[in-house]
C-alpha cells in the first residue's frame, strides 16, 4: 500500500524545553497496511499520526451536537466531574449533557468546567451508532482477537474547550488507538521510559502538568522530551502501551479509543502487579492473555472483561 507522509506545524506549545511542534509525530495521509503499522510503529514503540484516515465515515460528517440532542434513545450516562484523577461522577441524560455543553460553550458563558463526558462505552449503549463508523479498516490496526467485535471495546469523549485529560498511561498498560470524530484535541506525549521523571502517582497519573510544570517542584521534568500533536475530526492518532499522555480539548470535540493488548504488551500488563498496579488490573490482563495467548473465544472472556470499561483506576 502506498502511504504520504505529511510534515506541518501546529500551533506551538510551552515544554521544559522550550517549544515542541508536531513534526516531532510521524504524520501520514490516510490509512497504512497493517505490516507497515506493526513494524513502524508497534514495534518500535513510536506513534503515529494518521490524518484523514476515518473522514470519509458517516460519523465524521454528521455528528455533532444537533445530532446527539435528537437520538431516537436518550441514555441515562455517567459522566466525570471537573477531576478526572479522583473519578468522581454524575448522572445526566445525553440530551441534557449536549445541552449543557451547548450552553457553556456560548461567549461570555460562566467559566463553571461542565462535567466531562469520559470514558462510557456509548456503542454499547446505543448499538445503533456502530451503523456509522465502519469497521473495515480497523482491522489494519488490531489483533485478530478484537475484529469481529472491535466497537466493544470503545470508550467514548465528548467535551468541550477546557476539558482536561491529566498526564497518565492507561492504566492496563495497553496500545491506544483513538480515533477523533470531530473537532480537535491537542495531545501531549511523553515515552513511557520517561515515567518517572514525571512524578506519579496513584500507579498512573502524573503529577506535572505539561502545560504548566513546576520545574522547582518537580526539577526531574526539565529531562523530559514531551511531543504534542493536534488531532482534527477524521483523524487516527496510535499511542504505544505505557505511553503518558496529556489531553486537552480545542473545541467542541467527539471521539474514541480502543484500549488494545498485543502479544508483548499483555505480558507488560501482567507483570505491572509487581510494580504497583492495582490488584483488579491483574484480573483484566490475565483475561486478554487467555484470549491472546491461548486463544481462548470472545465469548467466554467478554462476560468478565466488559466491566473494564466502567473501571475507574
């Protein structure tokens, strides 16, 4: 498959370093072979920019606010309040949250964070949206084991200028595949060797803040080489497992990730235990392993997997 690679030049952010522009995150225009992503990129442990890869989905040309507050279901959901670290939530019906975004989003609104809409499994919950995103070219970017049912597997963002996802790894030691549906997110990404200079806590959230380190409270930062990237509606971003990342939305923004294990990764995941991770991480990374190592049926390992996805850590 032939594939472009792009180079331009976003906005640039303040790091310990000075400044980091987004060359510093391979780009490519559309979708690539799933040799050239596994080589290139999962095993070398680099991320990778796929821009324009998922525009031409339905998803990516008409939802958008209108679009959520006229579902024909209108879920009762879960949604975080202002600390995403201590996972504190709330209930509110989608309509109202769109609503609320929609209010908040006005100029001269009140600078009141709304609650962050973060991390629910909305296909699931609504099956009916899977009709449009199609799946064909996921298959390009995950393990055999997540084909058939990839939408399973997705966590859902939709947010709003302000919202904030804090500097951490995901917490299975997973790969991370996200995919932005509309409007943009400015990720920060640090490699995961570079975790302790960025003073965790709570096994994976870091306690600097990317867009504002405190070099006299956490002088380890300074030797950090922090990468940023913008990602825009129709976009795949691929982090490796282990990766830090620090979110932040621009705009109005809807999107999604797959948490996803390879072969290599879930035996990482496993061995975290002895690191301090927590004990029901354990639990979900045994069950991937069965499921990529032993080649154990969906259908006996999603009944005790599916909770990961409500799982705050």
């Amino acid at each position: 498959m032939e594939y472009k690679e792009m180079v331009y030049s976003p906005a640039p952010v303040v790091t310990p370093q000075g400044e980091a522009t987004q060359d510093m995150v391979r780009t490519i225009s559309g979708n690539i072979s799933h040799e050239l992503f596994l080589n290139e990129f999962v095993k070398k442990g680099k991320p990778v920019l796929l821009k324009g890869a998922v525009a031409d989905w339905h998803a990516s040309k008409h939802w958008d606010m209108e679009y959520f507050k006229h579902l024909p279901t209108d879920p009762l959901l879960s949604v975080k309040k202002a600390t995403i670290v201590e996972g504190e939530t709330e209930k509110i019906h989608l309509s109202d949250y769109v609503r609320l975004l929609e209010t908040c989003s006005q100029p001269g609104a009140a600078t009141t964070k709304p609650p962050y809409l973060h991390d629910v499994a909305m296909f699931g919950i609504i099956p009916e949206l899977t009709n449009d995103v199609s799946s064909p070219i996921i298959k390009n970017y995950l393990p055999a084991f997540y084909h058939e049912h990839w939408w399973k597997y997705v966590q859902f963002f939709m947010s709003i200028k302000g919202h904030i996802t804090p500097l951490h790894f995901d917490t299975l030691i997973t790969h991370n595949l996200f995919f932005q549906v509309k409007g943009k997110k400015r990720f920060t990404l640090i490699d995961a060797s570079q975790r302790n200079d960025c003073y965790m806590k709570k096994w994976r959230w870091a306690q600097v803040d990317p867009k504002a380190p405190a070099l006299d409270k956490y002088p380890a930062y300074a030797k950090v080489t922090p990468m940023v990237v913008e990602v825009e509606g129709g976009d795949i971003l691929y982090m490796p497992a282990g990766m830090l990342h620090h979110v932040e939305s621009l705009g109005f923004s809807i999107s999604f990730n797959i948490d996803w294990h390879s072969r290599r990764s879930v035996l990482k995941g496993m061995l975290s235990r002895l690191k301090g991770s927590p004990t029901e991480n354990l639990r979900y990374n045994f069950l991937l392993f069965l499921a990529i190592w032993c080649k154990v049926p969906e259908k006996y390992i999603w009944p005790y997997y599916k909770s990961y996805l409500n799982y705050i850590s």
